[in-house]
C-alpha cells in the first residue's frame, strides 16, 4: 500500500525547495505595539525565506505572535524593524498579490455569497471587462462547490461554507501568495478534514504555484498540508525556535501517511518542541492513576 | 400531506388565539383606562369631561376633518397636515445636516474632537430655545416652527450616525483594505450597510421627538397647526377638543413610530 512511496530525505528536500525561485523574504523582522505599560514586542528579529509553491505552516501557542508575523507578511502590520519582500517588492500594505483568508471568515454579513467574492474580484483585478469578472466569481464558486448557495447570506451558510466562501474569494483575486490566518480553527473535525483537501485540490489545480503561509495551532493539520513547519517560541519577543522540514511525498492521503515512520518523528519532534512547556508547569501537579 | 396541513393549521391557530389575545388585553387596558377617566369627570362634576363628552365632540371633529371658515376656524384634518408638513420640512432638512455629519464625527478622530463637544452643549438645550432665534433670523413665526423642528432633528441622528460609523468592526475593515476596497467601495459596501441601521434608529428618534416637540412649537407660534389648535380649544374652553386633539397626536405618533420601526426592521441584518 504505501512500497511505493519514497521518503524524500531531508537533504533532497531542501535541494528541491532551493530550486525554486523565492517568494517571499521576512528579514529581521521585530514588531512593537504600543502599550500603557510600555512597548509590547510580539515578535523578534524573525528571519524566513519561503519558495514559490511552498506551502508553510506557522505553529506556536496562543499569543505566540504567529498571526502577528503573519499579519507582517500581508501588509495589514507595519514591522517595527526590518522588511518583508514578497516577488521582490518590499511590503508596504496590503495587496492583491497576496490573498488573505482570515480566522474567523470575515465575509460582510450583508452581501450574498456571490457579491463577497465579486466585490474582492472588482477591487483586485483591473483592466478587465464585468463579464470576465463574473466568470472568475462563478469559476471560483464552482470550485467550491458553492453554486447553488450563490444567492445566501453568509448568515444562512454553516461555518464550513462560509470558510469555503473565503478561500473562494482568496483565490478568485489569483495571488502568487495565500496566507491563512488559522482557517479551519473554529471547525469541527470532519469538515476540516475535508476542508485540508479541498485546499490542496485548489493548489493543484493551479498546479502548485501559490505559495501558502498557514497560522495554525494543529500539529497533524500542519504536517498533513505543510512543506515546512516553523515553531515559533513563547511570546513576547517570539522568535524561531526550529523549522521542521516535512519530507512526505504528495499527493498525500491522511490515511496513509499517519502510518509512515517518518510522519510519526515529525509529530513526535513537535511535539517535544511545543509540549515541553507543560510538562515543566505540570511539575507540581499530582496525578492519579 | 394531510398531517402537515394539520400542523400548519395548528401554527395558524397558536398565531390566531395570540393575536385575539394580545387584542384583549389591549381592550382590557383601555375600558380600566375610561373607566378611571370616566370616574374622574363625575368627581369633578363634569368640569373634565368624561369619555362620552369628549367621543362625540372627536366624532363631529372627525366626520369634517377638512372644512375651512377662514384662517382661525379650520378642520382638524388641515390642522394636522399643516403640522405634519413642517415636520417633514424640518425633519428631512435636519437629517440631510445630520447623516453627513455623523458619518464625518464617526470616520474622523478629528471630526469627534471638533463636533463633539458642541454637540454635547447643545444637544441637552430644548430646541423650543431656538425659536426666537429663529424669528430674528427668519422675520416669520411658520419658519421658525420648521427651524425649531430642524434643530431637533439634529441631535439623535447625528450620534446615532457617528457611533455606528465608530463601531465598524476591525474585521469588516481589514477585509476592504485586505481586498485594496477603493474609497468609494468601502463607503457603499462597508460603511453605509453597516451605519444605516444605526443611521435608522436615530431618525426613529429623532421624528419621535420631533413630533412632540411641534406641538409646543406651534402653541407658541400660532396660525394653523394641531399643537395651535390645542392652545386654541383651551382658550376656547373646550377640553373635550383638547383630549381629542391629544387622542389624535398620540394616534399619528404611534403610526409614525411604526413607520420607522418597520423601515428598521427592513434594513437590519445578523452577521
């Protein structure tokens, strides 16, 4: 069932990641908030360099400054010191090269399906014609099922679709990076399952050419979609504390690949990377057996 | 087939004894009501009058609402419309001065820090205040109505108006600048769908007060009007004009008031 499948070791995996061209540049990144109480650093001289195609996960505990970095990337904050690239031009703000799926939907709750999606469309895609904007609005519904929900409100959709509707219009505006800011948080674990394929069918069929930064807080989640995987420290003051590469072989079938030797040390190494803070608090805590 | 047609007639039913049994509460409410004013006119000796006088006096008001025998005797239909006009007047011009200004308080720090502390004095001010005001400035008794009526206005819409354009969610906001919305777009699809329910509830209030504001309006400006017609029928001793002009004020108010709720409930969403 699974003979033919190649591991690709790590060194292979990293020969093939160099090869493609680079998407985007995060160097020395430090943001700052203001605070009453003084200046609050959500993260630390992050330096990351992430491949065209490449699809990586942010992992890290609450208020770990993940969504933080993330937020960097696609323009939404300014970095108090350093600069992220993205194709080359340095980030000022936000923009249609980058497409932003965000954690809790964030569909306006008075435009059906079908406008959430077009008004992105007409914002982000000049110098085409209206009809060629409905086409991508429907070609992208299409891909997501969601058709014969066109007409809804986000109201009358259930939190899948409504997910659905905003990978949707993430895509629709075709940009060469695709941040989630934990997409599939607040769903149940079936529809995330399907949801996690869905997203690689979506990547696929645009053969592979988006590059994708995921916030997530899921280990099998990040290992499941996931090129590389960055755990980030404890905030505040988060910084990198180790890159995980994921050597499985795409295209990946979960029921598979959970009985790989190698899926099984990936889990086990972030797992020691991320748990090992409970145990130390867990010290003084007496269990019964 | 047979059996959701029974529960839809059971739902009609629950529906139907709901409403029969709103309804006679609200008779119950209003025959104690007569009966308390009824006792009060025979405690007087029929000094107040009583529910039957004051019937067949609104009766006859009602049955001739538009006779006119010059400018000091005219029906009380004339009455009303002469008033409900210098509502509208004033109210459509106070909401065109409110909305812009509320959407301006509401999407600039700048705009609150300037409007609002002016709008805090004034706002507490009884817009009857105003109406000399509006006499020196206008030279005519019926304008300075409509003026008073414009400064009433003002006052709930504007804030109801800037608050709500306070209130845009962060998340509606990071969409339009996630999706680069140009200013118009966010204007039209972002900040007005999300404002107009709030911008609703101040014109709500605001035609509520406005309404009770002409009455007093007009007892000091004479000339035609329901709140001139009440300060006339008492000069006229006659209270039982008086409670029907009261029944009739309350009657429109109620309308008005619906009239806007249902605009309310027409333009609310849940996200």
């Amino acid at each position: 069932m699974i003979a033919n499948t190649n591991i690709l070791s790590e060194d292979k995996v990293k020969e093939s990641i160099l090869l493609r061209p680079v998407s985007i540049e995060v160097k020395d990144v430090t943001v700052s908030f203001p605070t009453p109480k003084g200046e609050y650093i959500a993260v630390k001289n992050i330096d990351l360099e992430i491949r065209k195609g490449e699809i990586i996960s942010l992992i890290g505990h609450s208020g770990c400054g993940k969504s933080t970095l993330m937020s960097t990337i696609s323009g939404m904050v300014k970095p108090s010191k350093g600069e992220v690239i993205v194709n080359g031009k340095k980030v000022t703000g936000a923009g249609p090269d980058r497409g932003i799926v965000f954690q809790n939907y964030s569909l306006l709750p008075w435009l059906t399906v079908y406008e959430n999606i077009y008004e992105a469309v007409d914002s982000c895609i000049k110098g085409i014609s209206t009809d060629e904007k409905h086409a991508i609005v429907e070609e992208n519904l299409a891909m997501v099922n969601l058709t014969p929900h066109q007409d809804k409100l986000p109201k009358q959709l259930s939190g899948g679709m409504k997910q659905r509707v905003a990978i949707a219009r993430a895509f629709a505006i075709n940009p060469s990076v695709l941040l989630l800011d934990e997409p599939f948080g607040a769903l149940d674990a079936l529809t995330k399952g399907s949801m996690h394929v869905e997203l690689l069918k979506l990547w696929n069929l645009d053969n592979r050419n988006k590059t994708i930064i995921m916030v997530t807080h899921d280990i099998e989640e990040a290992i499941f979609l996931s090129d590389r995987i960055v755990v980030l420290n404890n905030g505040p003051a988060a910084t990198i504390k180790e890159i995980e590469i994921v050597g499985l072989p795409r295209p990946r079938n979960k029921k598979d690949i959970v009985n790989l030797p190698e899926y099984k040390s990936i889990r086990e190494r972030l797992l020691n990377l991320l748990v090992e803070k409970f145990s130390i608090e867990d010290d003084g805590v007496k269990f019964e057996e | 087939m047979d059996k959701s047609n029974q529960q839809l007639g059971a739902a009609t039913l629950k529906v139907v004894t709901y409403r029969t049994g709103r309804f006679l509460y609200f008779l119950l409410g209003m025959s104690f009501m007569l009966i308390i004013w009824h006792v009060a006119s025979l405690s007087t000796d029929g000094e107040l009058p009583g529910p039957i006088q004051t019937f067949s006096v609104f009766y006859d008001l009602v049955s001739h609402p538009f006779y006119d025998n010059g400018p000091n005797d005219k029906g009380i239909g004339n009455q009303l419309l002469s008033s409900l006009e210098r509502v509208t007047k004033g109210f459509i011009i106070g909401s065109v001065i409110a909305i812009p200004l509320g959407l301006i308080m509401g999407s600039s720090t700048l705009g609150m820090n300037l409007l609002n502390p002016m709008v805090q004095v004034l706002r507490p001010v009884s817009p009857l205040a105003w109406f000399p005001i509006g006499l020196v400035a206008f030279q005519s008794a019926q304008t300075s109505t409509v003026f008073v009526i414009i400064i009433t206005s003002l006052w709930p819409t504007l804030i109801n108006t800037a608050f709500g354009v306070s209130t845009i969610p962060q998340d509606h906001k990071n969409v339009a600048k996630a999706f680069g919305f140009s200013t118009f777009k966010y204007i039209t699809k972002v900040l007005l769908p999300f404002t107009l329910p709030h911008i609703i509830t101040g014109l709500r209030l605001s035609v509520g007060i406005a309404w009770m504001v002409i009455v007093a309006a007009e007892m000091l400006s004479g000339g035609v009007g329901i709140g001139f017609f009440v300060w006339d029928s008492w000069n006229a001793l006659s209270l039982e004009k008086v409670f029907s002009a009261i029944l009739i004020i309350g009657l429109v108010g109620f309308v008005l008031d619906k009239t806007f709720k249902s605009l309310q409930t027409r333009y609310s969403y849940d996200s």
